[in-house]
C-alpha cells in the first residue's frame, strides 16, 4: 500500500519540482508546449509533457515508483479567473 505524503512532505515535493522546471525544463519547451501539463519525477528529475492523464502515465510506465508532481505550463502573463466565497470558513 502506498502511503500519501503529509503536508511537509508535499510542500518539499513542490518546492523540488519547480526547481526542476526552473532550472532543466523550461528552457527546453517550445511556444507548442504552452496549455500543457508537465509531469515531474521529483526524484530522478525525469518528466513528460502532455496532457494531465497522458504525461503521468508515460512517466509512471518509465519509472513505476515515481514521485509526481504536475506543473501546468502556460503562456507567460496569464491571465488567471478565480473567485472568493463570501462565506467565512471555520
């Protein structure tokens, strides 16, 4: 059985994954890339780009015991919509 990450774990996770998006990945990708999902094995520093499903599959039929993180690659100065309930949480 595999067990999750606590929260500390999954933060180290992230922090990792976009070092190595920073540093080894987005120099390599294409303006074909932008609206993808990047697929990160945290441990080795091995990915995939694709959409969600596709990228993660590929890296986890390369390395079974992967440790991933997703980051989505998306076009620079985005435009981001979101919002905020009203309602107090507790």
């Amino acid at each position: 059985m595999r067990v999750l990450p606590n929260q500390e774990e999954t933060t180290a996770m992230s922090v990792r994954a976009w070092e190595i998006y920073n540093d080894d990945i987005i120099d390599r990708l294409t303006d074909a890339d932008y609206d993808k999902n990047v697929a990160i094995d945290v441990e080795s520093g091995d990915w995939e780009i694709g959409d969600l499903d596709v990228s993660m599959r590929r890296l986890q039929i390369r390395r079974p015991n992967a440790s991933i993180v997703n980051i989505y690659h998306e076009l620079p100065h985005a435009e981001r919509f979101g919002w905020v309930s009203r309602e107090p949480t507790q």
